[in-house]
C-alpha cells in the first residue's frame, strides 16, 4: 500500500524467486475533507480501501502481509511502527502527529467489519526506501532512492561509522534525509523569490518543507500563476488585465507546466490551457507562459540535481573513491510526467558531481513494489 501526497495505491503482489508481479492495483484520490479531518477518519478511510480491495477466493480468509510505504517524515525505531513527526503535502489530520500510525492503522482495521482477509505483519517503509528497494533488486548498485512528486525526498545509504544514533561501525544504513526540509533554518533565503515567499506563507505548514516548495508537484503551479499574476500587474503580460481565475489560488495546476512544456510548435496546449482557464491571450502571451513554466520547472529540476550531487559527492568521498558508479530509483509524477525535468536534472548532475557515473531507474509504482519488497524480506526472515 502506498500512502503518497494524492492518492491511495493498493497493489496485490507475489514475490517469487526475486521476480515481483503485480497481480492486481487499485487507486483512489484523497479528498482536502480526509486530507485535513481528524486521523481517525484517514486510517478509517485507508482501512476501507483495503476492505474493498478485491483478493481471490482462495485467499480469502488467509492472512497476508503489508509493505506500506508512507510517505511523510517519521521517527523510526523498528520495521513495524513509524512515529509521524509532521505531516506535509497538504494533509493536517488530527491526532496523528506523535502517535505511530502502524498503531492506528491497525485500530482502523480491528473498526472495520468488512475484510475478507487479515492483515499479517505491517512493514513501514518511506516511499524513497521504496524506490530503491524496488529498484534494487534488479540493480545491484542501486543505494539511492529518490521522489519527486506531490513532495520530493530522497534516501541513500549511509556508511555505520558515520550514523552516529545507532551503535556500531560494520555495514551500511538507510538514511531517509527528507531534503525537502532543507532550508527550514533560512538557509535558503538568498535564492527565495518573493513567489516561493508567498506559496510558503500561505502554505497551511509555513516555514516548513522550504525547499520541496520550490520544487514539488503540489506547488510548481502555483509558483507559476503567481509568477503570471505579478508580470500581468507589471503590463508585461495579457495586456495588464489580471483575470479572477488567475487571482485564485491553485487554478494553475502542475499538470499544466507539463502540458505546455510537450513539444508543440504552434504552442497549441498552451492556447487550449489558457483559454480553458478564461485567459484572453495573444500568441506572445503564450510564449510568455511557456517561458514562465520553463523556467520554473528547470529550477525545480537544478534544485533537486544540487541535492543528489550533494548526496553522490558524499559517497564517493565516503568510500575514498575516485570515481563512484551508481544507481538512483526513482518515482513521483513530476519526474516521470514532465516532458523534460528528468533529462535537465540528469545534466545538471552531471556539470556539479563530474566524477560520479549515475543511472537513473524509474519504474511504476516504485514505492509500493519496494514496500511489497520489504514485507516479503521481513515474512521470510521471520520464516526463517
Ligand atoms: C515527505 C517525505 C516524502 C516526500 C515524497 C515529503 O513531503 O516529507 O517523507 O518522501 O514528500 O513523497
């Protein structure tokens, strides 16, 4: 199951002999009212989902094992239980702050009378341990996940001797560094626009998650409309006039900088996309919005590469490499929708880590496969 910033994935999935086959998949949309309610009525929510997943008649009765991947910054001391720190991506629910939400999934199942089959052992996974468990698994060299979707994060694996909160010198350790808080102690004042001000302050969680505003699915459209509002009062834009669906909030959608940015030489999408929100526009303003969306989504797109650099940079200096080779698995919508983000952040990576060699390796579904990995981990070891 895989809890990210939109939706609810629920996959059923077999893992034989390191293969893993994804049987049958489900997704449905978290509404704002489930987002923003109390935490009861998430898990009710969650646990009515997997009531009605549909599972064959032969498992029917039979307990079987969850990988969940929840994609929110958790205190994590055991494979079963993740205290969630915050929420972000635009959930607030009530409650659950503190609390260890294996726990309160679990109350939400015992609440449900409709489950044609248990739920065994829950293991709890960020989606980025996900995406590199997923990816892993066919790419030896894999020790890097990475998402950009609704949020964006990334994990990787860290040398023992430098985790200074476990004992122990041997081996290697997954570090979920939750990027997207970098810049929460005003580090990255200096390139904040007066755009990524406002998408923070009027955020429900201001002065939180800084740096994945600047990036992320949830708010590129955002940035973008602002961006749009500020050079129509200017008279750069639209003639001056700035319309009400421009004013409102979150009428910009991210899918749309997608949309623009597909190659199309008559600027068609962007006509359709303008005139389907109101927008009176001429063709030079519609090259204007094009302009606008590609800048925004190449910052996005430098913004994450500065960080994986970072990451790959550590690593090989790390292990006193000259040369590192590896591989990041990688999942979220912006990554695999918008038309060019991957290959610009690819670039950038590139320019800033020149003595890293690295692949990138998307799949669908990355996260809940990986989760669906570690659960079958955990089943067997317990076998065992
Ligand atoms: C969360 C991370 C998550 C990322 C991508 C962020 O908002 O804090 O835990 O990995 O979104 O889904």
């Amino acid at each position: 199951m895989d809890l990210g910033g939109t939706n609810l994935r629920i996959l059923r999935v077999r893992v034989v002999d390191g293969n893993l086959e994804v049987l049958n998949a489900e997704s449905t949309p978290i509404t704002t009212e489930i987002k923003q309610g109390t935490g009861e009525r998430l898990f009710d929510h969650i646990a009515a989902r997997l009531g009605d997943f549909p599972v064959p008649q032969d498992l029917q009765g039979e307990t079987l094992p969850l990988g969940f991947a929840f994609s929110f910054p958790c205190e994590q001391n055991q494979i079963d239980q993740s205290i969630l720190i915050r929420w972000t991506k635009g959930f607030n629910c009530s409650r659950v702050e503190g609390k260890d939400v294996v726990t309160l999934l679990r109350e939400a199942i015992q609440r449900t009378r409709n489950m044609n089959y248990n739920i065994g052992p829950v293991v709890i996974v960020n989606d980025t341990v996900g995406a590199m468990m997923s990816c892993g698994y066919n790419n030896p060299s894999c020790e890097i996940g990475m998402i950009i979707g609704t949020g964006t994060n990334a994990c990787y694996m860290e040398e023992m001797r430098n985790v200074r909160r476990v004992e122990g010198e041997e081996g290697r350790m997954c570090i979920n560094t939750e990027w997207g808080g970098f810049g929460d102690d005003g580090s990255l004042k200096d390139i904040q626009t007066e755009f990524d001000v406002k998408v923070d302050e009027t955020s429900i969680n201001p002065s939180v998650h800084i740096f994945e505003k600047m990036i992320s699915g949830m708010y590129l459209g955002e940035i973008v409309r602002l961006l749009l509002v500020r050079l129509a009062e200017d008279n750069l834009l639209f003639r001056g006039r700035t319309w009400q669906a421009l004013r409102t909030p979150f009428t910009f959608e991210t899918k749309f900088i997608s949309e623009i940015e597909e190659q199309d030489d008559g600027l068609v999408n962007t006509r359709r996309i303008l005139t389907e929100l109101g927008l009176e526009r001429e063709l030079v303003d519609c090259a204007v919005v094009r302009l606008v969306c590609e800048t925004i989504s190449s910052r996005a797109a430098d913004l994450c590469a500065a960080a994986l650099a970072t990451i790959v940079n550590r690593i090989r200096t790390n292990r006193g490499l000259s040369h590192l080779n590896t591989t990041v698995g990688v999942d979220g919508t912006v990554y695999r929708r918008h038309p060019k983000l991957s290959s610009r952040l690819q670039e950038k990576v590139v320019e800033l880590a020149p003595m890293c060699d690295i692949t990138f390796f998307d799949t669908d579904d990355a996260s809940g496969k990986g989760a669906a990995m570690a659960a079958a981990v955990v089943q067997r070891l317990a076998r065992q």
